[in-house]
C-alpha cells in the first residue's frame, strides 16, 4: 500500500475512530491493573545494516531474528531492490550477533517463523518464493509458489511442520511440507480478500485475515479441511483492514484492524460462521489528533494481556485479554519511528517490535500484571498433573485442564512420552509453569535425572515466577538441595543442605514460599517424607507469580516427571 495511499485512509478513518469510540465503547479510563502495568522500560536498538526492518521470530536460544527487506511494499518493492537481510539481536548482550545476506536471486524477506529443527523461513513476495536458512549449515533455499505473481505474505508453522503462508495478491493461502518440497493451495471464496496475517491454533487450525475493507474478515481452515470466515461487521468499513492475529490464552482470536484505531476480538465459544457473533471490537486512545492510525503488530503475552501497535500514531499499548478494562499506550523509545508488523512477546514476556522508518528494533517490558488472579482460597489446588494422557510432543493440556505455560509448550524438547512428562535433547535451563498466580503458595512434584553432572544438571520447581529472569527455584544437583533466586537475571544461591541423589531415581521435592519464608525438603519416592524441611531461607524480592517446574540439562540428559501439584497457602 502506497504513502499516500496510507494517509488517505487515515484522514477517513479519524473520523470512524473519533465516532465509534464514544458511540460504541464508551470513555476510557484506566484501572488499577492498567496503572501497575504502567510499570515499563522501553528502549531501541538501531538495526545493524540495511533499512525497513519489518518481521521479528525468536529461536530455541531466545535471540531476536528480524526480517529486514529495505524496502516498504508499496504493494510491491522496485525491481532493483537488491536481496534483503536477516539479522539476529542478543537479548542477553543487548547488542547484534548475526547479519546475513540474501544471495542473489532472492527478494526481500518480510516475516519470519521458525520450525522444529531451528530453520528459520521466510516469504519473499518480491519473487514469489518461501525462504529457508538453516542457521546450523549456514545455507539458503528458496521455493517458487505455484501461482504467478502470488505474493507469499505473512508466515506460520503448524504442528506437523508444515510452513503456511498467505498470498496476498492472489486471495488464497497456501502450505508447503518441507519433507516433499510440494505446495497446496486454497483460495478464498471472495475474489479480493487480499490475505494479510496467518496463525496456528491449539487445535492445529489456521486463521488468517482478510486484509480488504471491502470482504473484512477472519478466517479459519480446519484440520478437516473446511475453510470458515466470520464477519468483523455485518457492514462494510471503507478503513477496516484486518491486519495481523494471534491467539490467547484461551484459544480466543486477536486481530489488528488497519485504520480504524481498533483491535478485534473473536471469542471462539460464541463464534457462527458466516456472521460477526462473537467478535468485538476494541478502541484505544490516540495521542495525536491530526496523525491518523494504523494498527500493525499484535501479540499476548504471559500476564493476560494483548499487546499491539500503530505505526501513524507512533505508540505501543495493551488491553486485557479478558475482553473487559481500559487501554494502556506508551510512545516508540524513537518518536514518529513508526512500528509496524514485527511486534512480538518472547517466552521472557518481553515486548519486541520494529520501528520500521527509524530503522530500528525496539525492547519495552512490562513488569507487573495486568489482570490478577483473585487470591486463592487457603488450601485449594491451584494446578495438578499427573502426566497421564497420549504420547505428543510438548506437555499440552495438564490432567487439571489448565494449559501449560513458560517453555513447556513452545520448545520441542517437552514431550509426553510413556505418561511422564520428559525434557529431552536440550542444552539449557528450562521453565515449565501451570495455574493462575499466586502469592502463598506450596509445590509438590516427582521426577528423575537419568545423570547428574555437578552444577551443570539439576531437577527442581518455581514459587513466584514471573519470566525466566525472575522467581524462586528449590532443585538438587548431584550433592546439594538448593533454595535459590533470580532477580532480573542474576541469580543468588539463598540456602542449601546436602543431598546425594542417584541417577534414574525418582525424587519427591516440596517448596514452600509464604510471606518472605522459603522452605524445602526432598526424599526418595515412595519413602517416609522427612518431618522437618531441610532448607529454610528467607527473601523478599518477590511478591508473586506462577508456579510450576524448572529443569538444567545437558546434551543426553533426560528429565522425566511423574507427578506435579500446586496449592494456596
């Protein structure tokens, strides 16, 4: 879409946002949750060569890839336009690792989405073909999309490993199975629905946008093969442009809405197709009156919120996932930078998005939650799992019904294998957490190391785990029982008594936080718990947060869960 073109539709849609806004959703005012979420750091990082950063994805080792086309598709980039560029950014140096170069005869890449095995792909809509770089070969391919002149837009990796991406300029949306090298292609029912953002699901359906105000809608292609649309409005919108969708928690779909300074939402439990029940519309505030919107990038994150951004008005923000409260907004770290489509949440609930005109990438976190869990009545079970369910790759669903979080279902080296929970062929530490937050709060789990090897293995659970920087870790290694902390990074060993345990055996560990008192013990299972704890520390860094498990392996080292429960004090 041209400049121009863009600014037109902004100058029309100030005038449905100004409208709607007050006809429609009412005053804003923020809440409690919205002011502690306020609690955020923001920052840039110019990009290290080329111009027009666009796409982010994150790898197994939580880097920052990020597409950079150097050129804004307008809809499409000049012909001399040489190859674009991926390159990585170090959250932990905060500084760039990697820039890798197209080779000739490849385009522009635009986003990015990474399989199984840590290849990273990418459409080039300039030449028609999906992208791949294997990272640990240091090799490209590239394979041309049957359809001439289809325009291979946004990205997506289902559970089977197959690459989905929309095409833009031909209205369908098509696969490519990596193992084949063969295409499928499914075009919409509408003629020019000019196809935008793709998802997958839990369920291992794909959702995708249909990016023309004039069709507007989202929609669904089943694992069965049937593709489903529902409306966004039962009436056309001129500047209603869906744009790019994720999916929350709750198996919910968001999109972003283009120019109308709205995010949408699909609420899967009421959703028909073929009509617009189930879906409602957010409006955010604006900071400039004359700029117009565009609402780009969207994404959720660990604390119940949806995070999204609007390139014209330069802004960030976020809105509960729970469909109800008030809009929180932040300005680019760069003014008038304009962030775009590569806003994303990493696994560390940090916010990552590019500013596609400052040529930068952008950090903001977010240090609070947005939508906090009432307080658990004393002695009620806040999570369980007994790890009885099928053979699958990551843990899924717990026994409890609650949906694992943290690593557990984003890594593959989560499975479910012989009814245990396993973590397997990894190299690093892991989190694993499930149930609502909590303040008082007591774990209870079981499980093995097939080897311990001194510092650089152990097996252990989280009190009060808010990302992978922050919470409150008891675990053994090969001689100790260990209480410690993370706090933004650094860790500090808080208390430890001696424990030798055996490789291949199985280990009861119970972790206690109540008030600023931490407490642990450990036993063999199945033997006589010992009546006192073994380790008491006390610490007030933390006041809240998930529980759940945290592992360290090495290469060959298997960790395997038989039982995991979670309880209020």
């Amino acid at each position: 879409m041209t400049w121009n073109k863009k600014v037109l539709l902004c100058l029309v849609a100030l005038t449905v946002v100004f409208t709607s806004v007050t006809l429609i959703f009412g005053s804003v005012h923020p809440t409690l949750a919205q002011q502690q979420a306020a609690t955020l750091t923001k920052s840039d990082f110019t990009i290290p060569a080329g111009n027009d950063p666009w796409g982010t994805a994150f790898d197994s080792q939580g880097k920052v890839w990020l597409a950079i086309p150097s050129c804004d598709p307008s809809p499409m980039c000049s012909t001399s336009t040489p190859p674009g560029k991926l390159a990585v950014f170090n959250p932990g140096t905060l500084s760039w690792s990697a820039t890798y170069q197209l080779p000739a005869g490849y385009a522009q890449p635009l986003f990015l989405a990474f399989d199984g095995n840590g290849n990273v792909w990418f459409p080039m809509p300039m030449n028609n073909a999906i992208g791949m770089y294997n990272p640990g070969l240091h090799t490209f391919q590239q394979w041309s999309v049957p359809t001439s002149s289809a325009g291979p837009w946004d990205v997506a990796i289902d559970h089977n490993g197959k690459i989905w991406f929309t095409e833009h300029y031909t209205n369908k949306i098509g696969s490519f199975d990596p193992i084949t090298h063969t295409f499928k292609e499914i075009a919409t029912p509408a003629s020019n629905s000019q196809p935008y953002g793709i998802t997958v699901d839990g369920n291992n359906n794909i959702w995708f946008t249909e990016n023309n105000s004039s069709v507007a809608r989202i929609a669904e292609y089943t694992t069965a093969g049937n593709l489903l649309e529902y409306k966004v409005r039962n009436t056309s919108a001129s500047s209603l442009t869906p744009h790019l969708l994720t999916v929350d928690a709750n198996g919910n779909i968001w999109w972003s809405e283009g120019f109308v300074g709205m995010i949408g939402e699909l609420q899967i439990k009421l959703a028909v197709p073929g009509t617009n029940n189930g879906v409602a519309e957010h409006a955010y505030p604006q900071s400039c009156q004359t700029c117009g919107t565009h609402t780009s990038g969207i994404s959720t994150d660990k604390n119940g919120l949806v995070w999204f951004d609007d390139s014209l008005q330069s802004i960030f923000g976020s809105f509960p996932q729970s469909g109800t409260g008030s809009f929180t907004t932040y300005g680019s770290p760069s003014p008038n930078s304009h962030p775009h489509d590569g806003l994303n949440v990493d696994k560390q609930n940090r916010i990552w998005f590019d500013e596609e005109f400052g040529n930068k990438l952008a950090l903001a976190r977010s240090t609070s939650i947005s939508t906090p869990t009432p307080t658990p009545t004393p002695g009620a079970a806040l999570a369980k799992d007994t790890f009885q369910r099928a053979n699958q790759t990551f843990w899924g669903t717990a026994s409890d019904g609650h949906t694992w979080g943290g690593d557990a279902n984003n890594i593959n080296v989560f499975s479910i294998v012989g009814n245990t929970g396993q973590v397997a062929n990894g190299s690093t530490s892991y989190s694993a957490v499930l149930g609502p937050t909590t303040t008082n709060a007591e774990i209870l789990f079981s499980g093995s190391l097939s080897s311990f090897n001194g510092t650089g293995t152990n097996i252990g659970g989280v009190l009060r785990w808010i990302d992978g920087n922050n919470w409150y870790k008891a675990y053994i290694d090969g001689s100790n029982l260990v209480v410690q902390k993370k706090i933004n990074g650094s860790t500090t060993i808080l208390g430890t008594a001696p424990f030798s345990p055996k490789a291949g055996t199985s280990y009861t560990l119970r972790f206690r936080v109540s008030g600023s008192t931490l407490s642990a013990k450990v036993w063999q299972t199945g033997s006589t718990e010992p009546t006192s704890w073994m380790v008491t520390a006390t610490d007030s860094s933390l006041q809240s947060g998930f529980c759940g498990l945290r592992v360290l392996v090495q290469t060959g080292v298997v960790a395997t869960y038989t039982s995991f429960q979670a309880t209020s004090l």
